[in-house]
C-alpha cells in the first residue's frame, strides 16, 4: 500500500485549509487498479466542506468505477486518521467489510471497513 499512502500524501498536499489547517488526503484504487485522489476542502460555513475520501470516491464513481479495491488515508500531521463516519457509510455503499483502509500514522495500521464501520446500513436495510 506505500504507493496510494504516497498518492494521499500528495493529495493532501493540495488541501484547501484557511480554517482548520488540518490538511487530508485520500486515494482509492478502484478494481482495474485506476487510482483517484482526493483532498479536504473547507468552506466558512464548515457544513459545505469535501472531506478528502468523499472527493476521491466521488470523482472515481462519476468516471463510472463502482467497484474499489483499497484506500489509503492521510493527513499532513501523519496522525493516523480514519475516515468520518460520513466518509465510512459513503465508502460502505460501494465497498465489502473486508475492504481494507490503510492509514498514516507511526505504525501505518490497516483497518478493515467492517472493523471501522460494524453494523453498517446497506441497502437491504431500505428493502
């Protein structure tokens, strides 16, 4: 997973920060192995905000991808973030319980998205 870790840091390097300064990068390979990056961009308003996943699943699932095969999530403190629970229930549309999320922190810990979402809702539960 060292080269999307890599492509997250690079995208969180484009962030666009002015409130929080707490800069987020994401990439996501999709089953082809195509890799889409995405970054956090705040708004005054703070509710307005991208959060970096959402931009890089967004942009791969408007090319057509519905199908991932890994996620790599950074910030520039190199904190171990995860994905927000917003971020997790996006990622659950599209992805099993046992997609893996790799982020960035001292021990580079690998979560599965089940682990990071238990009980997640799914569209069965629509039915």
């Amino acid at each position: 997973m060292d080269d999307l870790l890599s492509a997250a840091r690079d995208a969180a390097d484009a962030a666009y920060v002015p409130y929080s300064e707490y800069a987020v990068g994401a990439a996501i390979e999709t089953a082809d192995g195509t890799v889409y990056t995405g970054c956090n961009v705040e708004n005054a308003n703070y509710s307005n905000s991208l959060h970096a996943e959402e931009v890089a699943i967004g942009t791969a699932v408007s090319d057509g991808h519905r199908s991932f095969s890994r996620l790599a999530v950074t910030s520039t403190k190199r904190d171990g973030v995860t994905p927000c629970g917003m971020c997790r229930q996006t990622l659950a549309e599209f992805c099993d319980d046992d997609f893996p999320v790799r982020t960035d922190g001292e021990d580079g810990t690998e979560y599965t998205l089940g682990e990071l979402l238990p009980a997640t809702i799914t569209r069965e539960h629509l039915e």
